[in-house]
C-alpha cells in the first residue's frame, strides 16, 4: 500500500519508514507529489494532524498519514505545543532547529521546572473523507537540560533529558531512540491500529 506523508520533515520521513517497516508500506512525502503544505491554524496537535492528513489525501487521492509533535514545557503552560518547528522566530532567530534550541535554553535560564513533554500526535486516513481516521499518540516526559548534548535526532533532541536512560535522545542509538521516543510510541500504536483496522 502506498501512503502520502503530509510532510516534507526529512528526519520525520526517515524515522517514520523505518518505524513503519513490518506494515512494508510505501511512504511517499507530499512534496514528491506536488502537493503544498497545509495550513496549521488550530491550536491542538490532532486538529492539525487532521487538516494536514485531509489535504494530502484530498491533493493525492492516496491513503494518507499526517504527525503534528512538539514539545510541551511545563513552565510554559504546554507552550510551545503546536509552535514547536517556528519556536526560535518568535524570538527573532531564523527558523531551524539549532535557533530552537537556542531560543529554549534562553528562555529557560533561571527556571528551576525544567519538566517537559514530548507528544506526537499519529493520523492516518484511508481517504480525504475517512469518516474513522486512526489516531494514535506518543507522550515522552523528560527534562530540559541546561546545553545540548549528543548528535544524532533532530529538533529538540539534543536538550530533552530522559530520566530512565540517563541521556537525552540524542545521545540514544538510533534503534533505540525509534523503540522509546514520542513519534516510535505513536507509530508503534498506529501498527496496531492499522493491522486491526485495515488489515495490513
């Protein structure tokens, strides 16, 4: 079965095929397709997942998936949340994931709550007007550290702590990062759903 990505995330497209691997899915990203990205105005991670899943399955007549993550700080009240990927240009920096580190590790100067959460919201739609979309999501709670440490991941990876491990995701092996973080505990409910759902 081919399904269009609603992203054009290089590392999200490489985590997702291979966490989704045992379904022998052909993940395609939207953009391959021609197909923009979507607008994100809602304020909840399923809302956009939803819209973005809806659009690509709409532009690509395909089955589609969509995964709206982002990282929620206590201190913040859940911010940034569904802002997580333009976090840094609120504070005047260029949108990359360095600058959102950056821009993190500056707000967080001086608060003492470091906790926070990684959650990635999973949808998957056998068509635009899939009156039953799959819903999976994947929560990771951590700390902020005060420095990044370890290279491999990307987005917040380097600055989210795990307790359970002793180091934050980027200093994980890959494997290891995939069977344990937000999206690898989504798309693992997700294979789940989708084999009891679609029959894969």
């Amino acid at each position: 079965m081919k399904i269009v990505l609603a992203s054009n995330n290089p590392g999200k497209l490489v985590e997702l095929q291979a966490m989704l691997a045992p379904l022998q899915l052909e993940l395609v990203t939207q953009g391959s397709l021609g197909i923009p990205e979507a607008a994100e105005p809602f304020h909840t991670f399923i809302e956009n997942a939803l819209a973005k899943a809806r659009h690509a399955a709409h532009l690509s007549g395909l089955p589609a998936m969509a995964d709206d993550a982002g990282l929620c700080v206590d201190a913040f009240g859940g911010l940034p949340g569904v802002d997580t990927a333009y976090y840094a240009t609120q504070f005047g920096y260029a949108k990359s994931d360095a600058n959102n580190v950056r821009a993190l590790l500056e707000q967080m100067q001086g608060i003492d709550n470091r906790r926070a959460a990684m959650v990635s919201t999973l949808v998957a739609l056998r068509s635009a007007d899939d009156p039953e979309p799959l819903v999976a999501v994947g929560r990771v709670v951590g700390d902020i550290t005060q420095a990044p440490m370890g290279s491999n991941g990307f987005g917040f990876d380097p600055v989210m702590w795990l307790p359970e491990f002793g180091q934050t995701f980027a200093q994980l092996p890959t494997e290891v990062k995939n069977a344990h973080s937000h999206r690898g505990r989504a798309v693992a409910a997700m294979v789940a759903l989708m084999r009891e759902r679609w029959q894969i």
